[in-house]
C-alpha cells in the first residue's frame, strides 16, 4: 500500500445504540434511532453473522442490512453477548 493509498482510508465510525422491536420469530420489526420516532422495517435485504475473537473477548454479532417505511437503508447489528442492537456508519 502506498503512503497515498494511506490517506484514503478512515476508521469506522463509532457503534450507535438503538432501540429495536422484532417479531416472535426475531425479525426486526421497528428501528427507533436516538432522537427519532420509530420507523418500520419494510424490507430486510442480507443478513449475516460474525463471531470472532473467541480466545480473547467473544464477538459474535448478526448483522442485519433492512429498509425503513422512509426509505432510508441502515444495517443493524445485534450483539449476541449482551442482547444490544446497533447501527455503524462506514
């Protein structure tokens, strides 16, 4: 990697709590981010799920990539260990 190619990248923003409702099967059903009412989930597009680091501190995390009643595209993560839901901008 050249010291140019360096420049261009930049850390991931910090993790955001945010409040999720899912159905009985474990669908996200509504997405409430800080601040803002609560949105309805019209669509999941892709899923997947990360565990990692086992020897260390345990990660282990489904990812979530959903639609909202507003159109906006948001991926959620659900943290496995501690029952918390997440959002992450790139």
């Amino acid at each position: 990697m050249s010291s140019s190619d360096r420049h261009h990248l930049r850390p991931l923003d910090q993790p955001c709590t945010v409040t999720v409702h899912t159905d009985k099967h474990g669908e996200p059903v509504h997405v409430r981010l800080p601040g803002k009412p609560a949105r309805q989930v019209e669509a999941v597009r892709e899923r997947w799920r990360i565990d990692d680091e086992w020897w260390r501190k345990p990660i282990s995390r489904e990812y979530i990539a959903v639609v909202l009643d507003d159109g906006r595209a948001l991926t959620l993560y659900h943290d496995l260990v501690d029952g918390s839901w997440y959002t992450q901008k790139g």
